[in-house]
C-alpha cells in the first residue's frame, strides 16, 4: 500500500477577500484605509465583535474585527498595534450611536500600521456583516470542493489512459495552473531541465529512472529550489512532506510509496483544495510506478470479484480496518489514508488500509487492530466499537486494544469518566464505597474492613446515594462504580515518570 501525503478530506475553508465585502450593496461598507492594492489581498476568515478597549487577547488571526468605539482608548495607535499583532484581518468601525464619524486619530493610526479600515453605516447591523462573511465562504467551500471533486474525476481518467504516469501529471499541473514533476527512485539531478515546459510530461526522457515533468515554466530560481526539495524528500530518512517558495513560487515535495519516488508541485497560488488534489494524485502516481507483487488493490479486487476469498485476494498485511463518518469527500479520505479499497454507503464509510491511519480533519475514525486477511471479519467489528468510541468521546481517532474489559476504552477517557462519576464524595466516603462494593453490600464485613460500626457504613452508603443520585441496589450501578473506582486506584498506584 502507498505511504502518501496526508490530505484533509476536504479542503479548508477558504477566507473571504476585502474586496467581496466592499462590493456586497446591500451592506454599504466603505473602506477608509486599506482600499488600495491591498485590500484584494486580504482575507477574512472570521468576524468578532467587540467593545472591549483591548479585544487582542480574543483574536486567533485572521478576523473582521467589528466595533462601535464604546471604550476606544485615547491612544488610537497603541490600539491598533494591539491588533496588528494579534494577525487581525482589518476593522470595521460602525458609526452611531456613539461616533457620527470614524474618529480620525484612528484611521491615521490605521493607516499608519497597514490595517484596512472599513466604515460600517448606521443601518448595516454588524451580524448582517457577519452573515455576509459566514455565506460567502460557505460559497468558496462549496467551490473548492466542486473542484476536488472534479479534480478527482479527471486524474483518474488520465490515469487510466495509455499512457498513463505522463497523461497524469499532465493534468494535475493543468489543474493546479502550474508545475509538476516527478522524481524517481535512483533519479539523478532532479534540478536538471526541471523549468523547461515539456508538452509530454517526459522532460528528461523515458528510462526508469528519468525525472519527469509537466506544465509551466519554472524561473531557474524556483525550478533550483523545488530540485531541492525532491532531493531532501527522495533521500533516506526524508521528510515526508517539504514546502519551499522560491521567485513567487509556492513548491510542495511528497514521497511516493517508500521507495525514493517523490512528486513536486509548485503553484504561483496555493489554494485550500490544492492539497487534497495533489494527495489523490500521488496514490495514483504510486500505484502507477511502484514496483509490487501481483497482490495490488486491483489485483486482489479482480481476484475477489472472481471467487476468491479475502485472504486468497489481498496481501498477508498487516491489514486495518477503518470505519469514518464525518462530512468530507470518501474519496478524498481514501486517498488521504493511502488506499482505494472503500465502501461509501449511508453515512459511514468502511476503509481497508495496509498503513497505520492517522486523524484526518472533518473526520471521525474507528481503526482496528492490525490483522491479516483471513482476521478481517474480527477487525471489521473492532473497527466499528473503536469509532463508536472517538464519537462518544468527540475525539477525532479511537484504536482497538486488546486485553480485557479495561481495553475497550481509552485509558484518559475511562480516568476523566471516574473522576466526573465520583466527583460528588468525599475521600472518606469514597473509601466506604469502595469496601462495601469489595465485600458485594455486606454491612457488617464492611464495618470489620474499616474499624467502624455497620451504622456508619449504612450511614455513608445512603449519603453516597444521595450523592451520586444512582441507586447502588442496581448491579449496573455497582459495576460502573466498581469500574471508576478500579480506574482511580491504577491511576493512584501508577509509577511517577
């Protein structure tokens, strides 16, 4: 199975340009500073809005920063340098009720650091901007993932012709509106001819182990930096991704399948989906150059579709199960885990994938214990507990473990499911209910345990009832109980690292 890039299943949310804003009539925003070469430039990935004198410490980078100047400092300039450097995108200042103006201190203080400032009028309510910004990315996102999906659809239609390695990259450097190459293993002087446009895609001819490259021109600058990063790829022990930008080049490098093949990309524009494309690309790339035995995915699905059994059809493995559910492209999943063995059906989607899997954005994963083919009914049912558990748990991945009844949760989970159970009691009681539980409710062998007379057990096992509020009668109760408590004590007994 290829080791390839990991790839968000769908690509981020791309950010709203200033000058979209400033188009949208219906909110009549003006911009005051910023309106110039810049604005285009900027991108808004979220609105916040605030009266606080100093709202920086509530800022991730990135924001429209919205506000009617309630507690606007005297000091306009240190203000604005607050947000400069808390990475705000720009401000928008709405005028009434308590300025009839943008105070001009702090447009020159903007203008001064490089902010866009944009006038917000009386009758624009500051969430209609907010509205404006959360549509238009939604129609961004929408975008991109039309065009990974096409992407997708028209990489595998190269790969599937004739001449397929070529075909490919040519399309995936079309797609990208740029470069790609191809490095293989044992290529040599990966820089060479790597900015020369090659109509074939086969710039340094066709051997096995000749670079091969396809689209734009690169300037020498950038085609010297983006050998580089093949070469630092390719070797053993490399990276597994690398990026670089060289003479306005954004430059990309990802190793194909564990054997010093590496793919280079390099774009004058990086977008979000631009990711997930070139993943797709390279499992097809891998698929298409790697040198394996006759147990490849299409082998084994031709083999299987024929008669065969699983363990006759794939590879001894190991194999894992992975069972996702989340909101993202399959497809692009399957290609971020390295496979093409998946069933998208309803809302879950059922991988098989000879690489550990790793947690993928926008997803939720149940992955099994490696297994081998003949296993597989067994680690499809651990696949399926283990993503019941990365929901209950909103975690983003949940593996088997074997051994017991204590393995069947995370251990960090099942510690912060004790601590919150038995929160209510205090230590002392805790330690009654513990020795009641331990000698299955008897009064009196827990009375001799801990020295004290059978009242004060009765007494401390009723307040722990009202506690808790469960009725510890109920041998579902005292089994969690027994669990949280057996949970606290390995926690309390484990070695000090």
């Amino acid at each position: 199975m290829p080791a390839t890039p990991s790839a968000s299943a769908t690509p981020p949310t791309p950010g709203v340009e200033l000058a979209a804003l400033l188009a949208d009539r219906e909110l009549g925003l003006r911009a005051l500073t910023g309106a110039g070469e810049r604005a285009p430039a900027v991108a808004v990935h979220a609105v916040h809005a605030s009266e606080m004198a100093d709202p920086s410490p509530y800022l991730l980078g990135g924001e429209l920063l919205l506000t009617a100047g309630a507690q606007l400092e005297a000091d306009a300039d240190a203000y604005v340098a607050r947000l400069v450097a808390a990475g705000a995108a720009a401000l928008g200042f709405g005028v009434a009720p308590v300025y009839e103006e943008v105070p001009p201190e702090l447009a020159a203080a903007c203008a001064r650091h490089g902010l866009p400032l944009l006038e917000v009028p009386p009758r624009t309510p500051f969430t209609a901007v907010a509205r404006t910004v959360w549509r238009l990315m939604a129609e961004a996102r929408t975008r991109e993932l039309r065009r990974v999906t096409e992407a997708q659809q028209s990489l595998a239609a190269a790969a599937a012709r004739p001449d397929p390695v070529p075909a490919l990259l040519r399309r995936l450097a079309a797609t990208l509106g740029g470069h790609a190459t191809l490095f293989p293993a044992g290529g040599q002087d990966p820089g060479r001819d790597a900015g020369r446009r090659t109509g074939q895609g086969t710039g340094e001819g066709t051997g096995p182990a000749a670079t091969r490259h396809a689209g734009r021109d690169l300037p020498p600058e950038a085609a010297g930096a983006l050998a580089a990063l093949l070469t630092r790829v390719g070797a053993p022990g490399g990276p597994a991704t690398a990026t670089d930008a060289a003479a306005g080049w954004q430059l990309t490098a990802y190793p194909l399948g564990g054997e010093g093949q590496v793919l280079g990309v390099a774009v004058p524009d990086r977008t979000p989906g631009d990711h997930a494309i070139t993943a797709i690309a390279a499992v097809l790339l891998t698929l298409l150059t790697t040198h394996r035995p006759a147990g490849t995915e299409a082998g084994a699905l031709t083999r299987l579709l024929l008669g065969g059994s699983p363990a006759e059809a794939l590879g001894p493995g190991p194999w894992h199960v992975v069972h996702a559910r989340g909101t993202g492209d399959p497809q692009a999943l399957a290609a971020a885990l390295g496979t093409v063995l998946m069933d998208a059906r309803g809302e879950e989607v059922r991988l098989l994938a000879e690489r550990e899997p790793g947690p993928q954005p926008g997803w939720r994963l149940g992955v099994s214990a490696p297994a081998g083919p003949e296993a597989l009914a067994g680690a499809e049912a651990q696949a399926r507990r283990a993503l019941r558990r990365a929901e209950a748990a909103r975690a983003p991945l949940a593996r088997h473990t074997a051994g017991g009844l204590d393995a069947l949760l995370d251990p960090a989970e099942a510690l912060t499911h004790a601590r919150e159970l038995l929160a209510p009691l205090a230590p002392e009681q805790v330690r009654t209910l513990r020795a009641w539980l331990a000698h299955h409710g008897s009064w009196d062998r827990t009375a001799a345990a801990l020295g004290v007379h059978r009242n004060t057990v009765r007494q401390r096992v009723a307040r722990c009832t009202a506690l808790l509020g469960r009725d510890l009668d109920d041998p579902d109760t005292r089994m969690e109980l027994w669990f949280a408590l057996r949970t606290l004590d390995r926690q309390d007994n484990s070695p000090v690292t």
